[in-house]
C-alpha cells in the first residue's frame, strides 16, 4: 500500500518560502499550487484545504477524492488514492 503525506510535501516548500513547483514522486510527475489548493501526482488531482497555523502561517490537509473529509495522509491501496477511513 502506498501512502502520501502531506507534510512531505507542504514542509519543503513553507521551508523555502516558494507556494507553486514541481518535482518527482516515485517516479512520477509531481506538480503543486498552494494558492489554488491542487496537487497533481502521476494523472491524479487532489484538492486541498488550509487552515490557520498556529505558529501564524497555514496548515495544509489533502480532501479525500472519495469522502470529502480532511486528513493528512492518504492510501492508494489498488487503482485510487483515499483516506484511511474510505
């Protein structure tokens, strides 16, 4: 099973003060848009959600394709990726 977090993701980029990149996953294609909330990974969009850090800054969750709910990680167990819940 796969796994996606979005900590390795976002901590990088609040890091080096940059909101927009793209990179490579595993081999796959990596593109991110913190401003308008999209992660595109190997043909797969995510959207994502922010909420106000506590330290000042944001904090960043991925919503699960299937349910809709925030989480912080999510599993590809066959074709899709989900939340651990779905």
């Amino acid at each position: 099973m796969k796994q996606l977090a979005i900590e390795a993701i976002t901590k990088p980029m609040k890091l080096r003060g940059i909101s927009k990149g793209i990179a490579e996953l595993d081999g796959q294609r990596l593109e991110i848009d913190l401003d308008s909330l999209m992660i595109d990974f190997g043909g797969e969009s995510f959207e994502l959600d922010r909420i106000a850090g506590t330290k000042g800054g944001n904090r960043y969750f991925f919503l699960c394709p299937d349910c809709g709910r925030r989480c912080r990680l999510l599993y590809k167990r066959y074709l899709y990726f989900s939340c651990g819940t779905c």
